[in-house]
C-alpha cells in the first residue's frame, strides 16, 4: 500500500497553514486562534486547485476580523471590564480599540504596556500590523 501524502487534503491544510503563517507573519497560535486546522481542510474544494494567494486571502479575512486585543483577551478569558481593572485602563478605551475606533498603533506606550502585562504578553502582540 502507497500513500502519497503530497496529494492529501491533510498535506495541503498544513502547506497552507505554513504558507499563511508566513504571508500573514501571524503566529500558529494566532491562526489556529481563529480557525482549526480542520476547518482549514473543509476548504480544500475549490481552493485546493486555486492560486495561493486565493487561500490566503480567505484565512486573512477570517483571522483579522478581530484586533489582537480582543483576541488575547477572549483567549484570556477576561471581559473588557476584567482587563480594564487589571490594566488600569477605562473600559471605553478598550472597546474603542477593539472596535477600531481609536488605533491602538497610536495608543500611548503606557497604556499599551499596561494592557499587554495584565495579558501576559508582549506589547507588540497588541499592535496590529498592516
């Protein structure tokens, strides 16, 4: 029995997950944040036979609909009123960013350094990158 594991929908999903990753200089953890890996494989049909760019396109579009902040605050599991008491932040500050109302690219050092230790990451994890 052969396997050919370069013309699986398995192989593919980890080719675009890698390729994506690369393009996007989202991190896995980023990526996989917003959509599984078994999600990716369900869109093997059409986008399999379509150029990369198409795939990746579609993956961007599903991985930046939110701003990092949220992300790592859902992923922390705090509420904006949570993350607003640990980071001394108000909460309409938070929502703004999160909204994109305010750009948080703009945001003062220390409200950004705040919000990213109370987070636990780094602060150029909260920056969105164009």
């Amino acid at each position: 029995l052969r396997i050919r594991l370069d013309r699986t929908r398995e192989f593919w999903t980890g080719w675009v997950i890698a390729y994506y990753q690369w393009w996007s200089a989202l991190s896995f953890a980023e990526i996989i944040m917003h959509i599984k890996p078994s999600e990716i494989i369900l869109l093997y049909h059409p986008y399999h036979e379509m150029d990369i760019m198409q795939i990746c396109v579609r993956l961007d579009g599903i991985c930046r609909r939110d701003t990092r902040l949220r992300n790592w605050r859902v992923a922390m599991e705090y509420s904006q009123s949570q993350l607003a008491s640990k980071a001394g932040v108000p909460v309409r500050t938070i929502q703004q960013y999160e909204q994109r109302v305010r750009d948080i690219n703009k945001a003062q050092a220390g409200t950004v350094a705040r919000l990213a230790f109370a987070l636990g990451v780094e602060s150029a994890f909260l920056l969105e990158n164009d």
